[in-house]
C-alpha cells in the first residue's frame, strides 16, 4: 500500500545574524537544492545532501577566455571599419594594390578569430554541464 503524502503544515522558525544567513545561503548555493527549506529538511533530518564542486583554476581560465573572445570580436570589428574605409577612398592606384592584398589578410584572420570562437565555445559548453 502506498504511504499517503501529507503537506507540511507546521512551521519552525529560528533567527539568525545577517553573517549567520549570508554563509548559510552560500553554503546552500553550492548544493543542488532548489530552495533553502529543502537544504535545511536534508542537513536537519540526515539525508544527504550533493554539493556541486567547482574547478578555480578551470573558472579562472574560462573567464579569462571569455575576455579574449570580446577582444577578439573586437578587433575583427575594427578590421571591417578600416575595410570599409579604404575600400570607400579606392581611387588611388597604390590603395587599389594595398586593398587586395588586405583582403587576403582579412580573409586569414577572420578565419582563425572563427577557429578560436569554436574552441572557446566548446570549452564553455564542456564547462558548463
């Protein structure tokens, strides 16, 4: 016979410093619990309670990565703004010579900044499961 669920209608209530609540907070945010009540039923009746481990190093790396990402999308933003600009002042011969050869310089960069942007992401993907 199955055990009939009951609700909980009963309520403990206990008073803690504002230290006191802010590591009891941290503590339950590094767990998988959704809510502070579920957190504290588990520590208060035995059951155990899964604490989600983080890599510093990993996380330090990853941030680290992300502000690299910016930059380079940075950069590439910038390398389509001079693009546009000389292909708008084309009308001297040397600039005409200067732009292809840019091109083919655009086309090489852009192509690694897409290579880096894939392992980054992967990277972040593999990081965040």
């Amino acid at each position: 016979m199955k055990e009939k669920k009951s609700t909980r209608t009963r309520l403990v209530g206990i008073r803690l410093t504002p230290n006191e609540y802010a590591r009891l907070e941290g503590k339950c945010a590094r767990t998988t619990c959704r809510k502070l009540s579920e957190f504290l039923r588990q520590l208060i009746f035995g059951r155990p309670v899964t604490v989600i481990e983080r890599n510093g190093s990993q996380d330090q790396m990853i941030s680290e990565l992300s502000e690299l990402r910016e930059e380079l999308n940075r950069l590439g933003n910038n390398f389509n703004q001079a693009t546009k600009r000389l292909h708008s002042i084309n009308q001297i011969a040397e600039f005409r010579n200067w732009i292809i050869s840019y091109e083919a310089e655009k086309t090489f960069l852009f192509s690694m900044l897409d290579k880096i942007k894939v392992q980054t992401d992967k990277l972040a993907d593999r990081w965040l499961q």
